[in-house]
C-alpha cells in the first residue's frame, strides 16, 4: 500500500482456530483466533497470541472468547473486536488518518445467509468499506496454484479448526461440496477424553494442540517414529501432579473415530460427483490442506482407504489465505465471489 493511500487491500482467512491477514501476496498476520475481554468493561484486553496465553488464567477478571465456533461466528461483539484488533497489528499502520479497507473474507462452503451475513456484518462493522466473500475450498484450490477455471475437475479437503470443506471444483464453481463440523477442535476434544479416561490426568485444551501437533497421527505404524511426548497436569481422582509420555500410536487410536467420519464425508463427495470430473479426480489425486493435512500419516490412510492419490498441499496452513489474496487482486474476473 502506498504511503498516501487512501484505500487499503487485504485479505482475510478468519478461521476457527488461526486468523491470517495478507497484504500485497504477503502474510502480515498470523495469530490464534482468541480475544481476552475484561470483565469489569468488557473492553478488549490482548488478541491473538497474547490472548491465547491467557486461556484459563484469567478468573473472574479476564475471560478469553473464541469467536467463532465450527466455522461460523458465535460471538459477534468478539469477532468484530477481534478483527479490528488483528487489523491494527498489522505493520505500518498509520496512526493519522484510517484508510477505507477492501477486504476478501473467506467463508465455510456450508455457509447459511444467516452466516454469510454474520460475516459480513462483523467485517463491516471492523472497518471494511468494500467486503467480499470466498467459499474456503475455492481459495484453498487458487492458493495451490490450481486453474479453478479450466474444464478438468480438482477435489479438495480442507480440514480446518471447526469444519472440514470438501469440494470438487470446476469451470470456476463448486460442484459438489461437503461440509462437515469434525476437524482441529474434535481431534483436540478426543485427546482430552482419551488422557482422562485412560491417563487419568485432567488437560485443557491448548495441551492437547501441543500433544496434537507433536505426536498427532493418523496410522500407528509411521515410516519415521516420532518421540514420545510428556504431558504434565493433575490426576483427576487425587489432584497431585503426573507425568505421562504419550505416543503417536496412542493418539492414532484415539483419533480413529473422527478421521473414520472425514473418509465417510470423503466418499459421500465423491458419489455425488459427475462421472466425467469423477474421473479427472482419479488421475489428478485428491489435495489436502488446513491445519489437519498436517496430521502424520493422514494422506497415506486416505489414499489407503480410498484408492485415491491424496497429496499434502505445500503450505498448508496458508493456503487459503494465499488464495484469498489472489482472489483479491482479480475481484472483477472471479464471478465465484459473494459480493
């Protein structure tokens, strides 16, 4: 953006678990979607990372809200503070003048207008003068590099923190698509009630990220074995302190139940999808992005059980956000974007 610019461009993945802000094909911002209010004014305290740290630390004086919740917005007060809030983190922001803000939201494809509009209210409301919409899938599909235009169908899966977008794209639209609500955050809540009920330790949440991302698998035979993890809390019976090393074949079976129901929605997809874009998606393969393509040994199962190449996209976690920002720059040529 120049210096005397009156209008500012940027586009916006606002996800479940992260919330990622790009400005001239450039991340800016990357931060957990968490906001900490006070509760004395209900004014904003810290948002992102430094709200994150304050989960479950904060008593009655500090209560810490995700705003949105299996893909859609559950606080609306929090959301828009939560907005303007990464939107000021944003380097070179000047503190005269405000620019008007052209924004690209990217949406869950499952999106009601009740949701599509929560979104955009919330984005207005933050600051945004001219505000957009993008359906995840078909910005995960851009971000990849993929011509969503061309003939020759794609599929992609997109398993983020709250929902799992799965979408076969061609000729600029989405074809089929499913959405399911089992992503990040049920993987998260399988391993709080595996440790309790087989550890008997008492964890939260931002634990069991940490257990997920170390030892997070979804096969327990691994080409590379990964390290055992020590969790660390209270016994749920006696209080006093434990220790446990969890394993990734541990957390493969606690999993096993979640993942068994994206390979069903996977199928569900795919049955529903014509015979012709069928067949491109056989000898093109399967993409996997989101935060969850980063589980260990999931494109292996999938292509396991399904018989269909699956493959890692290269940046997963940014990948819509890459493709929302493409979106933005061409917002007159992508008849697929909600305006």
């Amino acid at each position: 953006m120049s210096l005397f610019s009156l209008t500012q461009e940027i586009a916006i993945d606002l996800g479940t678990a992260n919330t990622i802000i790009m400005v001239d094909d450039q991340v800016v911002v990357d931060e957990p979607s968490v906001v900490a209010i006070s509760a004395a004014d209900n004014k904003m305290v810290a948002v992102g990372r430094r709200a994150q740290q304050m989960i479950g630390k904060g008593g009655n004086i500090i209560r810490t809200v995700r705003p949105l919740r299996d893909g859609v917005i559950a606080d609306f007060y929090a959301c828009e503070m939560m907005i303007r809030g990464m939107i000021k983190m944003m380097p070179h922001q000047s503190r005269i003048f405000a620019p008007s803000i052209r924004m690209v939201v990217c949406i869950p494809s499952g999106s009601t207008e009740v949701e599509i509009r929560a979104v955009r209210d919330s984005s207005e409301h933050a600051g945004g003068r001219d505000v957009y919409m993008i359906y995840e899938p078909m910005a995960a599909a851009i971000g990849m590099g993929i011509d969503v235009e061309s003939p020759e169908g794609c599929m992609v899966v997109d398993i983020g923190g709250g929902t799992t977008e799965i979408a076969v794209i061609s000729l600029g639209g989405i074809v089929t698509n499913k959405s399911i609500k089992i992503a990040g955050d049920d993987f998260n809540a399988d391993i709080v009630e595996y440790m309790g009920r087989m550890h008997n330790i008492r964890i939260d949440e931002p634990t069991a990220e940490r257990i997920k991302i170390a030892v997070g698998s979804a096969i327990p035979e691994l080409k590379e074995p990964l390290d055992d993890f020590i969790v660390v809390g209270p016994n749920k019976v006696t209080a006093l302190p434990m220790q446990v090393p969890i394993g990734y074949q541990e957390i493969a079976h606690c999993l096993e139940k979640s993942i068994a129901k994206i390979e069903n929605a996977i199928l569900q997809a795919l049955e529903t999808t014509p015979p012709e874009l069928y067949a491109d998606i056989v000898k093109r393969g399967i993409w996997l992005t989101g935060g969850g393509a980063l589980l260990h040994g999931l494109a292996e199962r999938l292509t396991s059980k399904i018989t269909i190449p699956f493959h890692v996209a290269e940046d997963p976690l940014h990948c819509v956000a890459r493709g929302t920002g493409v979106a933005l720059k061409n917002t007159q040529n992508f008849g697929f974007l909600i305006r």
